[in-house]
C-alpha cells in the first residue's frame, strides 16, 4: 500500500463585528454632542434608510472623544453595508449641515489603534 497523506482545511473563521474609526463634521464651529446624543444620532440614521430593522442593528459605541466628535463603533458583520451608508448619506443634524468621515474599518479593533501613514520614524 501507498502511504496516503491525509490534508485537512480549515475554513477562514468568518468575522462576526466590524469595528470604525469615525469622525463627525459640522459646517459650524462649537457644536458638540455627548456620548449618548452621538449614539442616538447613529440610530437615528440608519432608521431613516433602513427603518426599524436599521435601527434594531447591534451597534456600540466603544470609544468616544467629545472635541473632536470621533469615535470606534462596532457593528455586526451583516450591518456594516448598512451603517456605513446611513453614516454616508446623513446630511444634517438639528437643521445644520453636517457629515461623518468613516476614516478605518477593520474586523481587528488593534488595526484601529494607530495609522501608518502618521508614523513618524526616526
């Protein structure tokens, strides 16, 4: 008998949250917005273009940063398409103009931590 090698393939585990970087932009200076009004308007946006089912979404706020309104999101993998077109299209907040700049998106919340093209070497 020929000696058969066995091969085994494991299948790439699927990622089941995706994580943001995100920054909110506001035409006027000195508007701000806590962490839950930030979290509120997050919901708000994906019930406009996905109604109840956008906003029953499982999304968290994991880190927020009040002066310069950015903030790490996590949502679950079947809702990022989603969230990432709510944040696209909402064009206003309270009547003034406003916009979300998704600056990382990463299924690894490490690769959130730092950004290489800031990286000063030396």
């Amino acid at each position: 008998h020929p000696q058969t090698a066995e091969c085994s393939v494991k299948k790439k585990k699927k990622r089941n949250f995706f994580f943001f970087f995100s920054h909110r932009e506001f035409q006027e200076h000195g508007i701000g917005l806590n962490a839950a009004q930030f979290k509120q308007l997050l919901i708000l946006a994906l019930k406009d273009l996905f109604g109840e089912v956008g906003a029953a979404l499982p999304l968290d706020v994991l880190t927020y940063e009040e002066k310069t309104l950015s903030a790490i999101l996590r949502i679950c993998s079947s809702g990022l398409v989603k969230l990432w077109s709510s944040l696209t299209l909402l064009g206003s907040y309270q009547g003034r103009k406003c916009a979300f700049r998704v600056m990382q998106v990463s299924p690894f919340l490490l690769a959130l931590s730092g950004n290489s093209r800031e990286l000063v070497l030396g």
